[in-house]
C-alpha cells in the first residue's frame, strides 16, 4: 500500500526564492521513497513525498515555515494510487 502526501505553501510575494530555499533544507526524520519539490506563479511551492505506509499511517510531513515568510497556513493533503 502506498500512499503521497502533498503540501503546499504561497510565499510573501517576491520572497519565492527563500521559501523553495526553506523546503528544500528541510529534513522529514525519515526518507520517503521519493520527493519532489515543485513551485508555481505567486510564489507557490509545492512539495510532493511518496510513502509505503498505509493511507492513515502517522507520517512525518513538513512543518509550517515562519509566519513571516508566508501569506496563509500551509495546505496538506493526502492521495492513495488509483490502479
């Protein structure tokens, strides 16, 4: 079973740049199977990790950055495969 977990965060504008610096740096206590880092107009990065683990397992997931640095709370979901 797997499962991928996204997040994502809109960065104060013009400061995209530090907020993909902040991910990247960012350790998650455990390695995924893969990850991939991803940003988007209005200084939108999105972070994507795959996980073997059940869909309700406890996970470790990126935290929220500084408050500062960001203009609203970070979005998280979760996604199963569909075969």
């Amino acid at each position: 079973m797997s499962v991928v977990l996204m997040w994502e965060a809109r960065a104060v504008s013009g400061r995209g740049g530090e907020l993909l610096d902040w991910v990247r740096e960012q350790e998650l206590g455990a390695e995924p199977l893969r990850r991939e880092v991803f940003r988007a107009p209005q200084d939108r990065v999105l972070v994507l990790t795959w996980w073997d683990a059940p869909y309700d397992a406890e996970l470790p997931e990126l935290p929220e950055p500084d408050g500062e640095l960001v203009t609203r709370a970070v979005h998280r979901w979760r996604f199963e495969p569909v075969p």
